[in-house]
C-alpha cells in the first residue's frame, strides 16, 4: 500500500543517516519536514560542522495530528 504524502506540520519520526560509501543510521527525530529533522538531528546527536552536509532524514512512521 504506498504511503500518504505528509501533510504541512504534520509531525513524524524521521531516521536520520550519516551518507557515505554506504549510509550509517544514527538514530531518529521527530520533526514536521526533512529540513527540520536535520536541524533537530544536529543538536541532538552533537554533529559537528564538517559532517553537517552529509546528513539525511527519511520519514519512518507517518503520525496523525
């Protein structure tokens, strides 16, 4: 069954990865968009600066509003 695009601020759990040769989980967020994710997944997990732009986020679990 495809999944539902996400709806403007609707909040969701997002898998956050480091992208490299091959993609290394650092663990998830909760967040409305991608972007906000990454911001959200930076402060948490302590990212530093030269590694920022290697971050990705992947919803993982849709939650209503």
């Amino acid at each position: 069954m495809p999944r539902r695009p996400l709806k403007p601020k609707q909040i969701a759990e997002w898998q956050i990865s480091r992208i490299g040769k091959v993609a290394r989980p650092i663990g998830t967020v909760q967040a409305s968009d991608a972007d906000a994710a990454i911001r959200r997944a930076i402060e948490k997990y302590d990212i530093a600066a030269e590694q920022q732009d290697r971050i990705m986020a992947r919803p993982t679990v849709e939650r209503p509003s």
